[in-house]
C-alpha cells in the first residue's frame, strides 16, 4: 500500500500514501449519511421530536461537526477521522523545498511546536474540513430540486407545434426574495456545472501530483490554506499523553471546583472526555457494522431463522369487506338432496364510489400457488395489502387487462360469483336462459387498480406492486 510514496522517497517516513488519504476521505464520506438514515429510523418512533432536526440535518450536522472537529485539530492536530488513521495536520515552512529532514531527525519536539497549527489555522482549517463539504450538500440538493427534474414543462401548442413554458422566468413586479430566487437558479443552471467539473478535476489533479511526488498537498484546499497532512510520529503521541495527564491533574488538584465528583463526571474533563471517546466509538460502530453484514449473510443465521419459523402458520390478512355470510340451501323437491347445513360464502367487497360490488378471487389454499391464475408462482410479487401474487398475473389484473377479469365481464362463467348466482336461479331459469351470457359492465367492476383478493385499491397502480426476492 505505501510501496510507491516508500520508494520515491525513502527518507520521509511521515508522508502518508495515497490510499490512507482516500480511505480517510471515503470514511468521512460516509458519516453523514449513515448519521441521516439512523435520525430517519429514531424519527419513525419519536416525530414530535426529532422531525424537526431531520428537515434541519445538515445544519446540525455542520455545528456538531464544528464542535468536534475544532477540539480535534487543537487537542491532537487533525480532524475526527484523520485522528482515526494517525493522520495530522501540519504548517508547511516558506523555505526552499519546505523540508527540514535533520532538523526533524535531531529535534523532533522543537519542530512539532513550530509546525502545530495555530489559532488562525484551526479555523481555516475548519474552512475546509466543515464549510467546503457543507456547501457542496446543499449546492447538490439544490441543483436535484430545482434544475435536475426539469427546467421547463411541455405543453401542446395546437398548430405551432410544441412550445416550453420556462417556469423559472420572473414574474411581473417580482419581490427581492423571488429575484434572489430566480438569480439563485441561474447561478444553479448555468454555473454550478462548470464550477462542480473543476471541484473535482483539481481534485484529481493534486491526487495525482501527490502520488507522483509532485506536489506536497493532496487537496487543492489544502494548498490554499497552506497545510499539509502527516503521519503522527512519537513526539506527537508524547506531547498528547503529557497534554492529557496536565490536564487530569489540573482538573483533581485541591480547592478546584468540582473536587468531590468522580473523575468520569467532573465538569472540567467530561467534555473532553466524551469527544475523546469518540475515537473508540467510531471504531466499535464499523465492528459492529461489519459483524451484523456478516451475520445476516451467514447460513447460521437463516438455520436459525428457519428453525425459528417451522411452527409458525401465519393467517391471511383479515381486511374489511371480505366477511364470511351464511347462506343455507334448503331441500328442494323434485332435486338432488343437498345439506341443509349453511356453507359458508364470501360476500363480494362493495365500491365506496360507485357502490358496485368488485370482483375478486379467493385467497389460495397454499402460499406457493398465485390467486388469480392457480399456477405455482414463478416471479413472486407482493402488493400493498400482503398477498402475494405471480407479478405477470397482478399486472394484468391492474391494469385491468387479465383474462380472467375479461371473461367475467363478458358475462361467462369464471368465479364463484357465477356458481352463487346458478345455484340460486336454478328452478327459474329455463335452458334458453342459461345459455345466454349477459354482459356484467355497469353492475360489477372488474377489480382494475385494485389487489385481485380484498378488493383494495392499490397507490400508485402497477408502481406500487413490489417484487420478491427467493
């Protein structure tokens, strides 16, 4: 991994490689999302609270990063995740070459106070590491709002053709905030491109100057400010541990406020004590991470999961409209004798629009067969309501193009709906009236846009079915 920078030069043990600089950028990458998903599960259980922090993520994130990143590059001379990887924040001297390597070699103390980023440099380091990436978030989000969907809506123009209406144009007697707004837009079409291909081909620049040896700074952010990054060495470590110990002492010495709490809790450490804990944090969360990867993808785990569910017999899901009626068929004379016990019937759901009952299929006796075609499902899919369905059969069914819904609509015999309706008219209807097929259009509907067992109506059509993976 650090054979190139290595060979190139020998002397320098504390320039990092490349790929530690890139490992270290791709974690710092990664932290505000993962903290942004994780805010978005506590929101679910808790809104009242934490929503408001959630539309407001960014900002927040940006002050408790302030807060940390600040105590870092003061306390151990580089940020959160560049503390992580023993990385460090340096001056770079105006002489010649800026390397003084026997100096460093005799008196590594001496040159660590001399390089040691000052008050003026934290916070133009706090630039780079906090504003820079904030800005780039919000110039990102603001360019997926505003310019990636569309610029302008297509609107038929009769016998001109197709004309665009800009729906970013000023307005008549606009206010400042919409000037701002439509300045703001422009900025965001015509700009923010351009601007965001330098960001990062000057990126890639130094990137490769560094690798190469070129340059002395793998940012050009950093050669701005006029900072380096560099590996920690053993003055670095000393000078922490002995800054750490002065400051315990100070905190526990007689007549100091705070003398009677215990060390945990003591004002003057616990502040320092907890962003310090975040480095073993960090660390113990990624485990954490990958032991739970490697968990759910272990066949320990489905074995367990498999012995955990063979007893289980899940109920098909119980939704309104579809209750079981007793219907009783007495004795008839003159016919084959039937139970005069009740059978139990499903009532068809009835349309809260055009109060019409739906046409809908049994659940199926197993799980493995589709309800609509009874054919063992192949290419499993699961609409809103929990049933699962073949995904060429469901799709018909909603788009209302299923030979099933279309026979029935026909008037022929397809469902148990028609069985209801034989059995009952049996003494009145003659032969010539049994074979006709009357068409059902304006007394059913045919279940289109709806899951093909409740009756439900299913958001967002088709786009609302989803598939599952076996």
């Amino acid at each position: 991994m650090e054979y190139l920078t290595t060979l190139q030069s020998p002397v320098d043990d504390l320039k990092p490689s490349i790929f530690e600089l890139l490992s270290e950028q791709q974690l710092s990458a990664l932290l505000p999302p993962t903290l942004r998903y994780l805010l978005a599960l506590a929101t679910h259980r808790q809104p009242r609270y934490l929503l408001r922090i959630l539309n407001n993520f960014d900002e927040v994130y940006a002050l408790l990063s302030l807060v940390v990143e600040r105590y870092y590059l003061k306390s151990f001379g580089g940020g959160f995740t560049e503390n992580f990887y023993g990385l460090k924040r340096e001056k770079v001297l105006s002489i010649n070459g800026g390397e003084i390597k026997r100096t460093q070699l005799a008196v590594p103390e001496e040159v660590r106070q001399r390089l040691r980023l000052g008050g003026r440099d934290v916070w133009k380091n706090l630039a780079v590491l906090v504003g820079i990436p904030y800005l780039k978030r919000k110039l990102d989000e603001s360019y997926d709002i505003h310019i990636a969907p569309s610029a302008s809506l297509l609107m038929g123009g009769g016998l001109g053709g197709r004309r665009y209406l800009d729906r970013d144009s000023l307005p008549p007697n606009p206010t400042i905030k919409q000037r701002l707004l439509h300045y703001y837009k422009w900025f965001l079409r015509n700009v923010y491109p351009s601007l965001n291909a330098a960001y990062y081909f000057s990126i890639l620049a130094f990137s490769l100057g560094y690798l190469f040896d070129g340059t002395k700074y793998s940012s050009p952010f950093l050669w701005m400010v006029g900072t380096r990054i560099r590996r920690m060495g053993a003055a670095d470590y000393r000078a922490i541990d002995a800054a750490r110990d002065a400051a315990e002492k100070a905190a526990t010495a007689p007549g100091r406020p705070g003398q009677g709490l215990s060390g945990l809790l003591n004002p003057r450490t616990l502040y320092p004590r907890f962003l310090s804990s975040l480095r073993i944090l960090l660390p113990t969360s990624i485990f954490a991470l990958k032991f739970l990867e490697w968990w759910h993808a272990s066949d320990f785990s489905r074995q367990l999961s498999r012995k955990a569910a063979e007893g289980l017999e899940l109920p098909p899901p119980i939704v309104s409209g579809m209750d079981l009626v007793q219907k009783s068929v007495p004795k008839q004379q003159g016919l084959p004798a039937k139970s005069a016990n009740s059978t139990a019937k499903r009532s068809p759901p009835i349309s809260s629009i055009t109060f019409l009952p739906i046409f809908t299929v049994p659940p199926p006796t197993s799980s493995d067969l589709c309800p609509i075609c009874l054919h063992p499902v192949s290419t499993a899919a699961a609409c809103q309501t929990g049933y699962v369905f073949d995904y060429k059969c469901i799709f018909q069914w909603i788009e209302g193009t299923h030979e099933r819904q279309e026979a029935f609509m026909k008037g022929e015999k397809m469902s148990e709906w028609e069985e209801d309706d034989d059995d009952e008219g049996d003494d009145r209807k003659d032969d010539s009236t049994r074979k006709e097929q009357k068409s059902r259009e304006g007394s059913w509907e045919s279940g289109k846009g709806r899951c093909a067992v409740t009756g439900r109506r299913v958001l967002g059509g088709t786009s609302g079915l989803r598939r599952i993976m076996v």
